[in-house]
C-alpha cells in the first residue's frame, strides 16, 4: 500500500501592520514569526515606556531588519 505521512500545514504570514502603529511584544513577535523573548536578544528596536511596558515602533522594526539583510545576518 501507500506510505503514510503527516502534511504540515504552514500558516500564511501575517500582514505587515501600519509604518505608523505601535506593537506589544507579543504582536511583533507574532508578525516577524519569533518566540517573544528573541525580541530583546536579537536587538530588535523598541521604545521603554515604563520598567515593565516597552513597545516596537513598526517603522523601527523594519529599518532594523532591512539593515540586518544588508549586513548578511539573519533575519528573524
């Protein structure tokens, strides 16, 4: 008979949210498709807002991983 295997399903990406907009940590790691604690290990950008809130500018996050394809690192 046949062989029998699993299909992995792969979500679509998420959209890229507004230049603009302002992100909690969970939706930027959502939309670079990252675990949220990466978030501050790899450099990504952010804004403190007080000891416990910090938020990613969209803007930021994008000029941040533009430079990180120039430089030949990988990206999130």
């Amino acid at each position: 008979m046949g062989k029998f295997y699993t299909e992995q399903r792969l979500s679509p990406p998420p959209t890229p949210p507004h230049p603009d907009g302002l992100l909690t940590p969970e939706q930027c790691a959502a939309w670079l498709q990252v675990p949220r604690r990466q978030l501050p290990r790899v450099g990504v950008p952010h804004i403190v807002i007080s000891h416990k809130v910090r938020r990613y500018r969209v803007r930021d996050v994008l000029a941040w991983l533009d430079k990180q394809s120039r430089d030949g690192r990988a990206a999130p």
